[in-house]
C-alpha cells in the first residue's frame, strides 16, 4: 500500500457535528477501499487569501493514509 496525503476544507458555516460526520464518512470509505487512516489532523478554521463562492474561510482537515493504488482510481 502506498502513503497517501489529503488536504480538505470543510465548510466553516457547518455545524460541527456535521464536519465530525465528513470525517467519519472519509475514515470509513478509506477502509471499505482497503486502506487504512493513519492520521486526522485539525487544523481548524483559516482565513482565505482571497473569497472564493461567497466564503471568506474554511475549516482546515489534514487526513494521512494508506491505501492500495487501485482504491484512488
């Protein structure tokens, strides 16, 4: 299996629960795929450099993993 690194932003008008609720969903289509979830990192809310479809920031989620090469395509 080959170590992967995914950066995601999440929406900072979300409620957390729902963000808690993406991050389950990634952990667990990571597994179902044959990987294996190394590592969530939250990074917390971030400004943006510049507004991008009305949003000025957004919750910074860092996910370390390992997965086969035929899951991610």
């Amino acid at each position: 299996m080959k170590k992967y690194e995914a950066l995601m932003i999440l929406d900072t008008g979300a409620k957390e629960d729902s963000q808690k609720d993406i991050l389950a969903r990634v952990r667990k289509d990571i597994e179902q795929a044959g990987g294996r979830v190394e590592k969530i990192e939250e990074l917390g809310p971030r400004p943006f450099s510049y507004v991008t479809s009305k949003k000025t920031s957004g919750f910074y989620v860092n996910v370390l993993f390992q997965a086969p090469e035929k899951a991610l395509k």
